[in-house]
C-alpha cells in the first residue's frame, strides 16, 4: 500500500506531464490536427491493449466486457464516455494546433466549475456562498474575455464541458484505468480505422509518406496519451480529495506558462483580468473544501484520542 505521500507524487506527475502536452502536439503540428487525433485512440488502444495482455490481465479485461455488456446502461454510458473524450482530445489537439492554448488553459481551469454545475442538473447538489460566488467571478471572467475576444471562447467550454461530462459518467463507472482506457478507446477505433481509410483515399494521410521523426511521434501518442492517465490511477486513490484538487491546476497553469513564453499567444490586459476573475473563483471554491477537509481531520483524531486514551 502506498502512502499519501506517494500517491501525490504519481498525480503531481501526471498532471505535469499534461501540462507540458502543448510542446508535443506542436512538434506535430504540420500534420492535420484529425490524423494526430486518430493515431492517438488507434496506437492508445493497441499500447493498452498489449501491456494488458503481456501482464497477464488479459482474462480480466474479458470479464470487464461481459459485465458491461450484461449491464446496458454501463455499456452505453462508457459508449458515450469514449465519444466525449475523444470530442475532448480532438479539441484540444485542434486548440494547441491553431494557437489556442491560452483558451485550452483557461477550458481546463473552468473543469472543476462545470463538474459541480453537472453535480446540481444531474446529482441534485446544492451549491454553498462559497460555491456561489465563485459561480459569479467565474461567470464575468468568461464575460471579460467573450467581450474582449467579439465571439464566444468555445474552445474553453468544449474542453470544460466534454472532460466534465466525462467525468460525471466516469464516477458511476468503476473500472481499473488502463483496461477502462482499453475499453473506451476499443468503442472508437472502428471509426477511426474508418476514418484513417477515407484519409489514406483521398490522398490526405502524412503517416506513411512523411520522415522518421514524425512516424515515431505519431506512434508515441499511444504512449503520450496512457502514461499520465496511468499515474493519475495509480495515486489518486491514495490522497485526499482537496490534494488533488490542488493539483489539478498545475496543467493549464503550464499550458498557459507554454503558450505565452514560447508560443507568443496574445495575453494582455483583458486576458489578465479575465483570468484573474478565475482564478479567484478557483480560490473560492477550493480553500474552503480544505479548511473542512483540516477541520473533520483534526475532530476525527479528537474523537480518536477519546476512545483510546494513552
């Protein structure tokens, strides 16, 4: 059993190689951002597949399918799963590809926002002042920037909106991460083999008429795309929930970092207002879960102590 400690560590990673995803996506950007999206479920799902079978979870995987198949409803919400973080991954490959990844930050600092929204419509939660008012800052930071930008940042809500989404159907659904990735990667491959077919037709495919380097990158999307969810897996269990909460903002926060310093994306006055209304709401939202969290621990131990004096 590993400790919080650990378990912190394998999410810090994760998150931190998310956060420097941007760099990958534009060493690829002379490819079209719908081939990187198709190598990317095609190779994830080969690699999964594979180190599933090699390591001997290969009759597990089958019993993962005959549950789900036994039970329609699982079926065909990890169905719409693989579909909403497709949506999710083709976006922001698309994003990062055509100098968005300010806006791909900003979608990924709304995510826990959207998840709590979702948490009202669907799971019938209720929303605290805290809550409440991190709703309003969040709301005219996406104002500012709508205001400023003349259209509306949908590349931001299609990220939030998908992951949050996926989320959501993901927390009925339990499932080991890399066979759960192998499952809802194997929903979407049909179509993309498919797709890859049509690309290969009409003359449009890089894959097998561009350098090695290339090839290797495209191949390695597989790998881009399951090691950080594997680390993820693997250490959120052991933490608390506002650690990686925290932690979740280490990604946009490099995102935006990458596409400012390196990229020269657009980040002036608007854009630090905008943010700033943000990431204020992000404070507000998540400092209180903390302060509980510290609060239930410290009268759990009390009451520990009570019922087992030295």
């Amino acid at each position: 059993m590993q400790s919080p400690q650990q378990g912190a560590f394998w999410v810090f990673f994760a998150y931190f190689l998310w956060g420097f995803m941007p760099i990958y996506w534009k060493s690829l950007d002379h490819v079209g951002s719908s081939e990187i999206l198709l190598n990317r479920i095609i190779w994830a799902f080969i690699l999964t597949a594979a180190v599933l079978l090699i390591a001997g979870q290969g009759r597990k995987l089958a019993a993962d399918v005959k549950e789900l198949w036994r039970t329609p409803r699982q079926f065909w919400g990890l169905c719409l799963a693989s579909l909403l973080v497709t949506t999710n991954w083709g976006t922001y490959i698309w994003a990062v590809n055509h100098d968005f990844i300010v806006q791909a930050s900003l979608g990924y600092y709304m995510n826990p926002l959207v998840s709590v929204l979702l948490g009202i419509l669907f799971l019938k939660e209720s929303l605290n002042r805290s809550q409440q008012g991190a709703f309003v800052l969040a709301a005219v930071g996406v104002t500012i920037l709508t205001i400023h930008y003349g259209v509306f940042p949908w590349v931001s809500f299609v990220l939030a909106l998908s992951f949050a989404l996926y989320g959501l159907i993901k927390k009925h659904i339990k499932l080991d991460a890399a066979r759960g990735l192998a499952i809802e990667t194997a929903f979407v491959v049909p179509i993309a083999l498919l797709a890859y077919g049509w690309l290969i037709r009409s003359g449009d495919a890089v894959l097998f008429g561009t350098d090695p380097v290339t090839v290797v990158l495209l191949v390695l999307t597989g790998i881009a795309t399951a090691l950080p969810l594997i680390f993820f897996s693997k250490g959120v269990v052991s933490i608390p929930l506002y650690v990686s909460g925290f932690l979740q903002y280490i990604a946009p926060t490099l995102m935006l970092i990458i596409g400012v310093s390196l990229y020269g994306e657009q980040f002036g006055a608007f854009e630090w207002m905008s943010f700033a209304f943000i990431w204020a709401a992000l404070m507000l939202f998540t400092i209180p879960q903390v302060v509980r969290f510290l609060k239930d621990r410290r009268v759990a131990g009390r009451l520990k102590e009570q019922h087992h004096p030295h």
